[in-house]
C-alpha cells in the first residue's frame, strides 16, 4: 500500500539520487526505511504533508544520512591507526611466514643436492668408479632412480618459495595503505 | 532557551540518543516508524525522524543492529531493526558508563550546592 503519490515519489526518488555517495545496501535500506514510515504515518492518519514536513526536505535528510555514515570519524587518525595496527599485526603473524620460508628453503636446497649426489655416486658405483672410503649398500639401479626424484621433490619446494615470497609480497603491499594517505 | 542551550541540548542528545535506540530494541525488535514515535514521546530527548533514521543505519552499518523484512497488516514487509550480540554488548556498556556519567554528573551538581558563600 505504498501511496501512488507523485509527491511521494519524487520525495523518494530525490532522496535516492541525495544517497549516492553511500554504499547499495545502505541506499536501498534508507530509501525503504523512508518508504516505509510514510506508509506507516499515513495510515495512522497523519496527513502527508504534515509527514514531509517532519522528515525535512529530501536534500537536508540526505545530508543527514551522510554525516552519520561517512563523516563519523576524523580519517587521518583512523587510517594512521590503521598502519600502525596493521604493521604489528604484520610483524606478529611473521613468525609463520618465516617458518614456511625456512622450511621449503632447507628442504629445496638438501633434496635438490642430494639428489644429484646420490646420482652421480649411483653412476660411479656401477661402474666402480667410487671412492674407496664410500660403500653403496642399496642397489645402485634403485639409487639413480631415486636420486632424480628427491631432486624434483627439492625444485618443487624451491618453487613454492618463490611463489610463497611473490604472494606475500603482494598481501604485504595491499594491507600497508601509502604513507602520504595519513597527511589527509 | 536559547540559541546556545539549544545547541548544547542538542549536542547532549545526540550522545545519548545511541543509548536509548538501543534500549528500546532490548526487548523485541522494532520498525522505523514505531521506534521514532516511541522516542517522539520521550520530552526533551525527542529526537526528529532526521535524527533517527540517519542513526539507524550507522548503527546497523557499526554492525550493533540486525534488519530483517517482516509482513505487516498495512502494507508491504516492513523493515525490523534489532539488537545484534555486539548491539546487546555495546548497550551493557552504554548503560553502564550513563549510570557512572549520571552519578558524576549528580555529585558535581551537589558541590555547588554545599558551597553556596
């Protein structure tokens, strides 16, 4: 029961076009609050105009909706709060990231060089080439076989360090805003 | 009262107004025009439509009101404000810090009182 009223859609639709600075939901929710209570005074019996007047011009009631919502907290002391919360955040959860980092580095860097050791000391027993103080007790086909794959497991690693380090480049990057945004 | 009361008043208001929206949504929720006819009878603290709406909706945004569509006898599904966990948090401590601020408020207004030469 919306009233059909060129009066009152004009009054919404000015309202409407007063949000824009506002996100959708909060638009469309304050438009409908708006709606909403002249239907409800309406049909309590107040006389439209009397309702207008009370709710102020859809200008002045945009504007109000605008200083609640966007202007409720001096930016610069939020935003330089902001870094600093966020830098310690940053410093605190980068013990995990150091852990990770360390973690597939030792394991890149020993596996792709053991697997290219165990290789060539396979190649070297089986053709009795082998340093005297060095025995091979596994079986030197086995070996060659193996070797090559705990170097692919050690690349694999090192792989994902570097992508590890590409990504947290990134995040670092985007949850520090710009310095200069704090002088606003 | 004056132009500078007025101001003051209003000042005043605004703080505390947060503080009762909350109050009357403690117990059930509430639309739009029946939360501001509730606070149109509240004297000095009545606050105007373009008061109370703007409020709401920064409360909902600050994540301390809900807003759900219920049917209504009059018209289409109306718009229901209550109170959210944070909301029902944030109210305990408003009232709390009003009954302290009050209690200040009183002792101060009775210094003035026992020192009247």
């Amino acid at each position: 029961m919306t009233p059909d009223n060129p009066v009152v859609t004009r009054y919404l639709r000015n309202l409407d076009a007063g949000l824009s600075g506002l996100n959708e939901t909060d638009r469309a929710e304050a438009v409908r609050d708006i709606e909403h209570h002249i239907t409800d005074a309406l049909a309590a019996g107040e006389p439209l105009d009397r309702v207008l007047t009370a709710l102020g011009s859809s200008e002045s009631l945009a504007r109000a909706y605008s200083l609640e919502l966007l202007l409720k907290k001096p930016a610069a002391f939020t935003v330089r709060h902001n870094r600093t919360l966020r830098l310690i955040g940053l410093v605190l959860v980068g013990g995990l990231p150091t852990l990770i980092a360390g973690i597939l580095g030792l394991v890149g860097v020993i596996l792709s060089a053991t697997g290219v050791i165990l290789f060539f000391a396979a190649r070297a027993a089986l053709s009795d080439t082998l340093p005297a103080f060095l025995t091979m007790d596994a079986d030197p086909h086995l070996v060659m076989i193996v070797g090559p794959m705990l170097s692919v497991v050690g690349l694999l690693a090192l792989g994902g360090l570097w992508l590890y380090f590409h990504l947290a480049t990134k995040v670092a990057m985007r949850v520090l805003p710009p310095k200069t945004v704090t002088r606003t | 009262m004056n132009d500078n009361t007025a101001d003051w008043s209003s000042q005043l208001r605004r703080g505390v107004l947060e503080l009762c929206i909350l109050q009357v949504l403690r117990r059930e929720a509430s639309y739009g025009y029946e939360i501001v006819t509730t606070l149109g009878t509240l004297g000095p603290l009545a606050a105007g439509e373009n008061t109370v709406y703007p409020l709401l909706r920064r409360l909902k945004t600050d994540g301390l009101l809900e807003t759900f569509l219920r049917d209504s006898p009059t018209g289409p599904p109306r718009q229901y404000y209550r109170l959210s966990p944070d909301g029902r948090r944030r109210l305990g401590a408003l009232q709390k810090e009003w009954e302290a601020m009050a209690e200040a408020v009183d002792q101060c207004m009775n210094l003035k009182k026992e020192n009247p030469s």
